[in-house]
C-alpha cells in the first residue's frame, strides 16, 4: 500500500493512468482483490468523465 501511496501524491502520473496501473495490479492473477479492482474502475470512469467535459 505504501507504494501506491507514494505514485498518487507525487504527481508524476496523471490521475487516469493511475488508476489504469492500479486495476492491473488489483487485478492481476496473483493478486486478484476484486473490491480494490471495482474502486479503480469507478474512478477510471470519474476521471475519464472530468476530462471529457
């Protein structure tokens, strides 16, 4: 967790690419968390949202 921590607030990475990175990882065969895997999702969605406006 302290890993992803440290991407969210260092601002290298654009909020959407984030959360791309972060479903891999969430969803990946050795991790699998599938609540972490669906919050990343709704927030794909709410920034490609904001980016579309």
């Amino acid at each position: 967790m302290a890993t992803g921590a440290g991407i969210h607030g260092s601002g290298v990475l654009p909020p959407k690419e984030i959360e791309l990175l972060s479903i891999a990882f969430d969803a990946s065969y050795t991790h699998m968390h599938a609540p972490d895997t669906r919050r990343h999702i709704e927030e794909l969605a709410r920034h490609s949202v904001q980016n579309a406006a």
